[in-house]
C-alpha cells in the first residue's frame, strides 16, 4: 500500500491546529433530504400499496370495483472502505516532528484526529455525491456502471432513469439565469415551469412536494429572481420556493437537473450510519513492526426510488 504524499518546508515549530481545504459536507443525509434506512444487510425491500377504487353501495362485499395492489422494491447497498495510511518516518522529518519523540515513536495525538475528521468528512463527501449522481452522466443520462464522475453505486438520478418515469424531461443545453442572456440554452424560469406544469396531479399543490435542484441552479434562480424584482431582498425570500413548492438543494444534486418528489419516495440505506462520521486510526509499530499509521473505514451505501411515477424529472442530455 502506498502511503500518503507528505511535503514540507519544516525549519522548526508548527502552530496547530491542522488545516483541510474545503470540503463539501453530506448535508442529504444530515438535513434529512431524503428517507434514511439504517443497519440494511445488503438489501431492504421498500413495499408500497397502490388501488383501492369507489363503488355503488350494496348489502355484499364485494371488490369488483378494484384490487389492492401490494408491490416492492428491492434498495441494494454496496459495500464501500477506506484504507489510507501515513509513514511515521515521514512525519519526523515534517512539522509534526516537534511533538515526537524518537525513531520509534508513533504519530502525534493531533494528527490522528484530525486524519480520522479529514477522512470521515471527504467519505461524507463521497457518499454525498454518488448518493444524487453515482453512476449517471447527464450529458447522455446513460446508466452503465462505468458512466459518470461518481462511480461508486447508482445514485438517484440512475435509479430514476432506469425506472423510465411518466414524466422525464430532456434538456438541451445548460441552463442558465436568463434567456437574453445565452441563445444556445433555456432560461431556469422556463425549465421550472416546463416541469411543474407536468408534475404528477399526486404532487401538484402538495405541500410535502419538494424541488431538488443543485447550489449552482437556485443560485441561478436567485439571479433571475432578483431581475424581476425592484429589490433584491424580495428574491432573497422567494428564492426558497417555485410556486409554493420548497426548493432543496443537496450539495451532491447534479447541476442541470430537478425533481419535483416527495421525501418518502427517495430512500439511502446503510448499514451503520455512524460509520460515515467516524474512522479507525491504527498505529501498526507495536502490532505489526511496521512505522506506519492506518487510517480505516468500512460501510455500505445504498439508494433507490420507490416509486419513480410519482415524481417529475428533468436533465440535460446534450
């Protein structure tokens, strides 16, 4: 295994604490965006009941007028790790040898913990941005295993695809804040009501329907807000809503797409969801002989969409 890239101008004292670039946090799971199973073994089946029909009164019973249906379906996870590790030698000869003591000693306190934060926090990441677009590339909405940036497992927006909705938008070009503003793309304004005026009647006008779209889009959509408006403010607070309908944006939603769901139609599994925001650090010198520190996770991660003709979709595909 190779270990992490270690560079330094160490010429004596460090000042902590340590300093990780920016990092995209799994706000889906933590906000609550969507329905969270936790401990699923593998597989969870997500059952749902559908008929039930009106009929003429009379002195019988009778169930001609329409059959309760009970279905599933199946949200698989995948099984997932993290296997990282630090040569100790190599931190003697940074910043971190001030608080080491030795050819034998082991990796600061301090760097350990901020090690098992950094990695819980991009796994986080990771789970966050396959959890919307694992294995979905908008640009031609393919669904092969190998297709997309985020490969991990099927996300959402795969799982919607493959079901083949009622209503699933093609988009052409990108989107963008205005229409004056671009010849070759739709403004977000036109995208938005093109969609809801599709949505599903289950959805339209419920109050628990939601508007999944990406940080990039509302802020487009703020932008084209704030351009009907006499002042900004008043497009600070509409930009939260489309026609009534709250608008959520995930930090892994790709940009160019939108749902129009209902939260309990969109489920993520795992088996331990503790396991996303914690991270074994193992110092092998007394166990192994080897001088180097592990950084360890493993899980499984999982999503599926039980019902994909009660939501409206819409990406780009060219």
């Amino acid at each position: 295994m190779a270990n992490a890239v270690i560079t330094s101008n160490y010429a004596g004292n460090a000042a902590l604490p340590y300093v990780a670039p920016a990092i995209l946090s799994g706000d889906t799971i933590a906000n609550g965006y969507v329905e969270v199973l936790e401990n699923v073994r593998y597989k969870a089946n997500l059952r749902k009941f559908d008929g039930v029909a009106l009929q003429a009164a009379g002195c019988e019973f009778s169930s001609s007028g329409g059959s309760l249906t009970l279905s599933d379906v199946v949200l698989t996870t995948t099984a997932l790790q993290v296997n990282e590790q630090v040569c100790n030698k190599d931190l003697r000869t940074a910043w971190e040898a001030n608080q080491m003591r030795g050819q034998s000693s082991n990796s600061p306190a301090d760097f350990q913990a901020f090690a098992a934060q950094y990695v819980a926090a991009k796994v986080a990441e990771g789970v966050e941005r396959n959890l919307w677009q694992g294995q979905f590339d908008f640009t031609d909405s393919a669904i092969t295993a190998s297709s997309g940036t985020y490969t991990n497992y099927p996300g959402i927006c795969n799982k919607i695809v493959a079901a083949s909705p009622t209503v699933d938008q093609a988009l052409t070009g990108a989107t963008i804040a205005t229409e004056a503003s671009s010849p070759n793309g739709k403004s977000i304004l036109e995208r938005l009501e093109a969609l809801s005026v599709a949505i599903p009647d289950v959805l339209a006008g419920d109050p628990d329907t939601k508007l999944y779209m990406s940080r990039a889009m509302k802020q487009l959509y703020f932008t084209a807000l704030a351009g009907t408006a006499e002042l900004t403010f008043h497009a600070t607070e509409a930009a939260n809503f489309y026609n009534g309908y709250e608008i959520i944006t995930p930090g892994g939603m790709p940009n160019d797409t939108f749902i129009f769901s209902k939260k309990e139609n969109l489920y993520f599994g795992t088996d331990l969801l503790t396991d996303h925001i914690e991270a074994a650090v193992l110092n092998l010198m007394g166990v192994t002989g080897d001088d180097v520190t592990r950084i360890i996770m493993k899980f499984s991660a999982g999503v599926q969409v039980v019902d994909a003709d009660s939501l409206a979709f819409a990406a780009r595909t060219s």
